[in-house]
C-alpha cells in the first residue's frame, strides 16, 4: 500500500505560535527564526507593493485616463475639421449665395434720396384705401451699428376693412417697411370710423457715414 505524502503544516504552525513578538532581537535579525524572517519580508514585500501602486501606478492612471480623455476629444476635434474639409465647396457656395442675398437685401433700403419717395407711396396707399390720411411725420434717424432707422409717424381714418387692406399695401410695397405700435380708436363720427396710429420704420444701410 503506498504511503500518503501528505504536507504537514502543524509544525510550522507551531512555531508561529511560539513567536514572541517581546522576544525579537531588533539588532541581530539574523537569529530570528524562520516564521519571524518569513513574516517580515511578507511585511516589508506588502509594503512595497502598496507603496509603489500609490507613487507611481495610481498617478499613472489618472494620466492615461486624463490622456485618453483628451485623446477622444482630439478624435472628434479631428472628424469635425475631416468634414469641414471634405464639404468646404459646398461652404463656399453657400457663402456666395448668402453674400448675394445680402446685397439683394441691402438693393431694398432706401438711400436718402429714396426717402420722400417712399413717404409718397405710404401715403398714396392710404388715399389708394379709402382712408383719410391725417398724420404722416419722419421722426429722428436712429443709427445703429449696421444701418439706420428712419421712424414715420402715421394717422388714418376709415372703416375696419379699409384699414386692413392699407396695412397690407404698405407691408407689400417694395423697400423694407415694418409696422409697429398699432393703435385703433373710434373717431366718433360713425360707428365704422376708426382712427389707426401706427409706426412705420425704414432702414437704410450704415456706410459709415
């Protein structure tokens, strides 16, 4: 019958529980004995293991992680700039198409010339409805970084629907008008007159000037 190789680890164990800790020889570690030798270099391996990962493994992978997220970053900074790259005739086109745009804007803001001519048409509008004109006054230029805006005082008189029609005549006419600051009141003459105040602005482009 074979003989069982069994390790026995009860003498070992043994030892360890004889270690005194009272008994440790600081300045002669080599008579320590082999369990006191064993648990120190298992102390001292653990320490520097824990030491190391805390100096030099952990701040190493905050780095990479720091890297890795500015690696990602330079990724989509790079893709963004690829289709920019990739679609610049079109950004081009696009571009022409706007400037012309602009400049087909800028054809409807009246020069200074334009302007009394313009005020002929706001008020022929009012006589082309029906209505009786009663107040039509430019008011102050007001400048801006772009262009300048000339604000006109107007007043009519008329039935709802007349009203309606000249508001949208002087919405169509062909230089830029906005309307702004309606107000309708009765005139008392009638129970169809109304009296519409309104404020019209036109623009005209800043040259600097």
């Amino acid at each position: 019958m074979a003989k069982s190789n069994k390790f026995d680890l009860q003498p070992y164990l043994d030892k360890i529980n004889e270690f005194d800790v009272n008994d440790i020889d600081w300045e002669n570690m080599g008579s320590w004995p082999a369990a006191g030798k064993s648990i120190l270099c298992t102390i001292i391996a653990l320490s520097i293991l824990v030491g190391g990962y805390f100096m030099m493994l952990e701040p190493m992978q905050v780095k990479l992680s720091r890297e890795s997220k500015q690696e990602l970053k330079l990724k989509e900074d790079f893709e963004n700039k690829a289709f920019q790259v990739a679609n610049l005739d079109e950004y081009r086109a696009q571009m022409v198409e706007m400037e012309q745009s602009f400049k087909s804007i800028l054809k409807q803001l009246p020069r200074d010339t334009e302007v009394p001519g313009l005020i002929d048409d706001i008020s022929l509008a009012a006589l082309n409805n029906g209505l009786d004109l009663k107040v039509i006054s430019p008011q102050k230029q007001v400048s801006t970084e772009f262009y300048n805006e000339l604000p006109i005082q107007i007043e009519v008189e008329g039935d709802y629907h007349e009203l309606g029609a000249y508001v949208s005549s002087v919405a169509s006419l062909p230089r830029i008008v906005t309307l702004h600051d309606f107000s309708i009141s009765t005139t008392g003459k009638d129970s169809d007159s109304l009296s519409l105040k309104i404020l019209a602005k036109t623009y005209r482009y800043n040259e600097g000037d």
